[in-house]
C-alpha cells in the first residue's frame, strides 16, 4: 500500500477482500465490491472488467487500474506497474488487457487506485409504484446528493418474494407489499456531513410528488446489512425458484424504464407463464433481466426457449442504443452474440488485434472470438 500515493500494488491472486481490508488499514477504500469478493481474485476481476454495486461512483475495475504486470503468449514479460494518473506515453497498454478475458495474456500483478475511506454512510430502502418512478427516484437523489450518491439499485416485489422466501434471516423492511424499490447508499469522507438530512428531504420531496410510497432509512450498520443483503441475495436464490434464463445487459439511462417494461411484455407475449425479474445496478443503467422458469415447469423445456428470449431481449437492447453484456463478459455462452450484434470493423479489429499479439492461439483458446 502507498497511502501518500493512494494506491495499492496486488498480485493477480490476491482475494478482493483481502485488497478491501488492506486498504481499510491504511485509512484507505478499494471501492470494488461485488458478492464474490471473499473468493474472487483481481486478476480475474481485471481479465473480466467486473463491475459490482460501486460503479455508480468509483467505476468498473478497468477505471480503478492504473498499471500492469502481464505475461505475454510469446513469454516476455511486460512490466506497466507504474502508479501514475497521467502517463500519455503512446497507446494505454493495460487497457488491451482488462477485460480481455485472457484471450490476449496473462496479468500477473496490478496498481490499483484507492480513495479516502468513508466516514458517513446513509442507506435507505424506498418503495415506489413502477420502473419509470425508479429513474425518478435515482434523478432526484443524484441531484440531491451528488457525488455522496455511490449506490443505487432496483428490484421488483418478486426478487423481494423469492429472498423472503429462501433466505430466513431475510426480513420486509416495509409494512406493505409494493410494485417496485430502490435501495440508496450515500457516502462521504468528510466529517460533519449531514447525509440524514439529505436522504430525508429528498425522500420526503419525492414522497409528495407520488414519487415514493413508503421507505426506511437504516439507523446503524446491521440495519444497512439488511438491506442490502435484499439486493445482494437474489443471485443466490433463484435457483431454488427452479431454472433461469439470464439476460446482462445495459442501456442508456433515459432507456431503462422503457426497456424494463417493453422487455417484460415481450418475454410475458412469448412464454405467459414465465416470471421476468429485472433487477440491478439501475445508477449506472445495467439491468439484470432474468427469467425464472413457470411453476412447476420442467427446467429442460423452459431452458430451451433461451436462443428466443435472446433474441427477444438482445434486440430491444439492440435498438435502444444498448449492450448485450453490461458486466458478464462473453466467454463461450455469449460468441454468438457478439458475431451477431458487433460490426464487421469491430469484429475484425477484434480479430486482427488477436492476431498480432497471440498468433497461436495459445491464450484462453475458443473463448469470446469464435474461431481462434
């Protein structure tokens, strides 16, 4: 860790959490953090670009890099652990690499940003009647709080059912069953700052403008775990909601109410039974639009209309301006795709870059390019 400097330099096989609390006993925050972070390792989370509930304010883990060590296909080594903001020195090397998915080398080592460490942190559960009153929300706390805002997600009544369902410690933060909620975090790493006050004028604003039905701000640290742990839970129990067809993707902000609902509609048309969950990262436009199967469906039946909800969903993505894959990368599942919705030039840019830097094949072969 250099403190002075704000920086940490990490091994690939460094644990995420491991990084968060080493950075946390220099007074220092590593803000990247998603719910795999007690066994995922930063190379993996460079190779794959992650993103996680931070982007919003800190960015994906490719804005959190500032140098690299990798091994290249032909076995030299590229030494880039420089620990510089500003280095315009000719073309950003790490950049082809982070999110690369190992297809071009193998990163070794990193220097990562940090950030002051938090010194007040406000979490606040919000119900409100749709998704287009989700994206009210989000614009009347971004304007409230500016940069203090450093997490906004949404989740629909059903994920709110399935966690209370499968995870017993799991408790309804509000009285009544509503449609959609939104969960706020804001952030400040100076002392005094009055994030109450902010949180509860601008839900009470929004509360008056029909924006907000009903909402409860965390009192202590166990409370804003609770609530979070809403969100971050339902990964893991839609298994036990039997087989999911699961769509990544991101699209503009003035976008996403309107695909929520369009999306919803055209996967309902095409399968009545199907029960559509769209939830996510809603400050920073990724949605994740999974499909659970009907109940008491067979999980093979349902899982072979995936290749149609693709293409039902991918193409309003498509059409909107959007991505295919926000946060997941493309690996092998997602080749198709990419061949299907990226241009010849980028294909072929893609695909000439690959060449020159991995003529043989030999980095992570048959993974995001088809072919090589």
């Amino acid at each position: 860790v250099d403190a002075a400097n704000s920086t940490i330099t990490v091994e690939a096989g460094c644990v995420l959490a491991d990084i968060q609390t080493a950075a946390a006993e220099a007074d220092r925050l590593f803000p990247l953090s998603l719910g795999a972070e007690g066994s995922c390792m930063i190379g993996g989370n460079l190779s794959t670009n992650a993103g996680g509930t931070g982007v919003l304010r800190y960015g994906n883990t490719r804005d959190l890099a500032l140098g690299l060590e990798v091994v290249l296909p032909d076995g030299n080594l590229w030494d880039g652990l420089r620990g510089l903001r500003k280095n315009n020195t000719g073309y950003d090397l790490k950049h082809l690499f982070i999110g690369a998915e190992g297809t071009l080398g193998v990163i070794t080592a990193a220097v990562m940003k940090l950030f002051p460490l938090p010194r007040h942190t406000v979490t606040a559960f919000a119900a409100v009647p749709d998704v287009h009153r989700a994206m009210d929300l989000f614009g009347r706390a971004r304007e409230a709080a500016g940069e203090t805002l450093t997490g906004c997600e949404t989740l629909p009544r059903i994920c709110i059912d399935f966690v209370l369902r499968h995870l017993p410690e799991c408790r309804d933060p509000l009285g009544d069953k509503h449609p959609w909620y939104v969960l706020l975090e804001l952030t400040a790493s100076t002392p005094g700052s009055d994030l109450n006050t902010t949180m509860e004028d601008m839900l009470g604003a929004a509360a008056e403008a029909g924006v907000v039905l009903d909402a409860t701000i965390a009192t202590n640290a166990e409370q804003a775990r609770g609530l979070w742990r809403l969100r971050e839970g339902i990964a893991e129990v839609q298994k036990h909601e039997g087989a999911s067809i699961k769509h990544d993707v991101s699209l503009p902000l003035s976008k996403v109410a309107d695909f929520v609902v369009k999306a919803t509609a055209a996967v309902e048309a095409h399968l009545p039974s199907a029960r559509p969950l769209a939830f996510g990262h809603l400050g920073d436009g990724n949605i994740h639009f999974n499909t659970a199967q009907p109940v008491g469906a067979e999980p093979d039946e349902f899982l072979s209309h995936w290749d149609d909800f693709n293409r039902l969903v991918h193409d309003i993505v498509e059409d909107m301006g959007g991505s295919f894959s926000a946060e997941h990368g493309i690996g092998r599942m997602r080749r198709g795709e990419l061949e299907h919705y990226k241009s010849d030039v980028e294909l072929n840019l893609m695909r000439r870059i690959k060449g020159v830097i991995d003529p043989q094949g030999l980095m992570n072969p048959g993974k995001v390019l088809d072919g090589i």
